[in-house]
C-alpha cells in the first residue's frame, strides 16, 4: 500500500531535488593545522568525507580533472573536560569542537570561481558512548557541511 502510495506521488529518494548531474571533486587529504598537533585527525576526517560524498552522490570523486577542486584544513580541534568525576579525577564528560576552512575552485560558464568557507561543529558524546563513537558523529556532520557548500550550484554566481 505505501508503495503505490509513494509511487503515485512521485517521489524520489536521494539527496537533491533538481536534476542537476553530480560535479566532479578532486580531493586530496585534509591538511592538519592544528595547534598544537594532533596527529592522525586529517586521516579520520578525510575517510570521513570521502565516505559522505559517495552517499551523498551531488559530488563524485575523481583523481584529476573535476568541476571542483577542494582543499579543506582541519583548523581547530578541541576536547575540553565538562564534568570530571570528584573521586578519580577523571573527565566523565566532553565536549569534541572542530573547525575547517575549505576552499572549493571550480569552472563555471563564466570562468573560474572560487569559495572560501569556514565552519565548526562540536558534539558532546551522551552517557556511555565513546570517545570514538562521538569523534565519528563530528567528522559526519562537519563532513556533511563541507558537501553542502561544494555541492551548492548557488556559488557559481558568486
């Protein structure tokens, strides 16, 4: 019943609404800026993003030659401590922050343009759940926020 109800509505699953095809993005692996370092956090966010993007489908991986090149930094990371426990001392609480700049070149009919953003995001793991689990829930929503501003037809008249 829910199918031919869908079915006669004309609805689509997927991640737009106009018929746009995807654009190529080239995408190399996110540069690390933090200060001071925290090694190994480019590596989860490029997986990250490049897990995205292939669900996503509005941008499609290419080696060399794509409709955009994207170049994104990890700028920021912070794991500040909100509750410690009284007894032991240890953090039972934290917040995970992080900011990127991405820079986003393409070719438009017009030319060659070029976006610049910056975005941050932060997650507070709830009760029982890891560390991990919460740095995975921070680099999907950050990664989710860089395709969004990639994939917006919008910039190219800018």
């Amino acid at each position: 019943m829910l199918a031919l109800l869908l079915s006669s509505c004309a609805y689509r699953v997927g991640s737009t609404l106009d018929d746009r095809p995807p654009r190529t993005c080239e995408l190399g692996t996110v540069e690390n800026q933090v200060f001071p370092p925290r090694p190994g956090l480019e590596y989860q966010l490029t997986r990250r993003l490049k897990d995205e993007m292939a669900a996503d489908r509005r941008l499609r991986l290419v080696a060399g030659g794509g409709n955009v090149r994207l170049r994104v930094s990890l700028v920021q990371f912070e794991e500040p401590t909100i509750v410690k426990d009284l007894d032991t001392t240890a953090s039972s609480e934290i917040l995970l922050r992080a900011s990127v700049v991405m820079e986003a070149t393409g070719e438009v009919p017009g030319g060659k343009v070029r976006r610049r953003i910056t975005t941050s995001d932060g997650w507070a793991p709830a009760l029982g759940e890891s560390r991990e689990a919460a740095l995975d829930r921070l680099w999907r929503d950050l990664s989710r926020q860089i395709i969004d501003a990639a994939s917006d037809w919008a910039w190219d008249e800018e």
